[in-house]
C-alpha cells in the first residue's frame, strides 16, 4: 500500500511545479461545485470538498473568489464531466478524468495523447474495475497509532493507516471523507499534505526502464491537457 501512496506523491510534487496550470484547473473545478449548488461550501458537499482539496495545493484566494463569483452570475459555460479508460506500455492502466466545454474536442485530445505514446483508448468500464475509489489523506505530528485512535473515536472505518517517512497516510471509504476530515479537525489536526479523493490500482505493474519513460510521456501529455483534471495509473514509477 505505500508505494502506492508515493506515486500519489511523486504526481502531486511534479504538479507543483507547473503552479499556473493546477490554479487554472482548479479554477474550472470550483467554478463548476458552485455552479451545481449553492455558492456556499457550509451548504455544498462538492463546493466544500473541493476547496478542501485546493488549500493542499496552495490555490490563492483570489483565483477561488474569482471561481465563486463567476458561478454567481448568470449564463455562464456549462461543462461536462468525462471519464475515459484506455492502456498504456506493458499492460499499464490509466484512468482520466475531464471537465470540459467542448466534449469532441477533449476526446480528440485525450485520444492522441494515448496513441501518439504507445497506449490507446479503451471503452467504458474496460480500466475502472482495476481501481478503487479511495478517500486519502497526508498527515504531519501525529503517529499512525494517534491517527487511528482519532477515527476509531469517530467511527470511521479506515482500510489502512501507515506511516510513511514523516507522514502518517489514511485510507478510508469515499464516503467518510467528510466524517474523518471533521474528526481530524475536532481533534485539532487541519492542515494536510493530501486530502482528497483519489483512484488507487488493486495491483500496480512493474515497467522497464524503456517502457516507463514512455509511459511518463503518455501521463505527462495527459496532464497537460487543459481539460484534463486529474490522471490515475497502476504503474510502478522508479525514481
């Protein structure tokens, strides 16, 4: 289960990095949580979850306001939120998630990112089966024996909680997000170095040296596409 949290890592560290580009996104994720609901995180779940999220990246108040009061107004754009499935080098599995204006322009893109790198679209349900649906959460100072006391406390059942150098890693069920980020919170913990839902593969593939700086290539095209918001995989990446 540990290296499983380090790709989460690694992916999240390079994301860092490209600061512009996940504000821009996150300023589309926001925009559309406000726009489904109320534009109040206390009266909407999506709003709330995804300014959670945004806070771990550092996303600047001034590009969440500007999210917020554009959903306000009236008219607007409308998205469509997208999954596609499709395979990568030596048997890898990729997961894509879209939001997007333009639903055959983003199919088109994801489409070439997947074959100009030696993987290809799959349909429907070909790739999900092979991950699950995970919340996750990073945290400093505590152990995972203090982590765990803390949602046994809260009644959450937690799949795992391990410590990995510095940070204590919990996995629980999508749906207790919210309960186990409150009794974090009630227990003074509120700064995270993940919070967020993520899709975490069942069995990860070991690739080649060769394989796997394709395969880098192909999630990097991915993530680089403006209406791509988040990429998972069951590949094993070396440093």
């Amino acid at each position: 289960m540990g290296r499983k949290w380090n790709n989460i890592k690694d992916k999240k560290a390079e994301k860092d990095k490209n600061t512009s580009r996940i504000y821009a996104k996150f300023g589309v994720e926001i925009y559309v949580a406000a726009k489904k609901g109320e534009p109040d995180p206390e009266s909407n779940a999506a709003l709330k979850f995804v300014l959670e999220r945004a806070k771990t990246y550092n996303v600047p108040k001034h590009i969440i306001d500007k999210a917020i009061d554009k959903a306000k107004g009236a008219g607007g754009e409308d998205y469509d939120e997208l999954r596609y499935e499709g395979f990568g080098v030596g048997g890898t599995m990729v997961v894509v998630d879209a939001l997007t204006n333009n639903v055959n322009r983003t199919a088109s893109d994801v489409r070439a990112a997947f074959g100009k790198n030696g993987g290809n679209m799959g349909v429907s349900g070909s790739v999900t089966y092979m991950f699950d649906s995970t919340a996750v959460f990073g945290i400093e100072g505590k152990s995972a024996d203090e982590v765990l006391e803390i949602l046994l406390e809260a009644d959450v059942d937690a799949r795992d909680v391990f410590e990995d150098e510095d940070v204590t890693i919990v996995y629980a069920e999508p749906d207790q997000f919210h309960v186990a980020q409150e009794a974090f919170k009630e227990a003074g913990i509120t700064e995270f170095t993940v919070a967020e839902l993520t899709m975490l593969p069942q069995t990860e593939v070991k690739l080649s040296a060769e394989e796997q700086e394709k395969f880098e290539k192909m999630i990097d095209a991915l993530e680089d596409l403006d209406d791509v918001q988040r990429v998972y995989h069951n590949a094993e990446l070396e440093d």
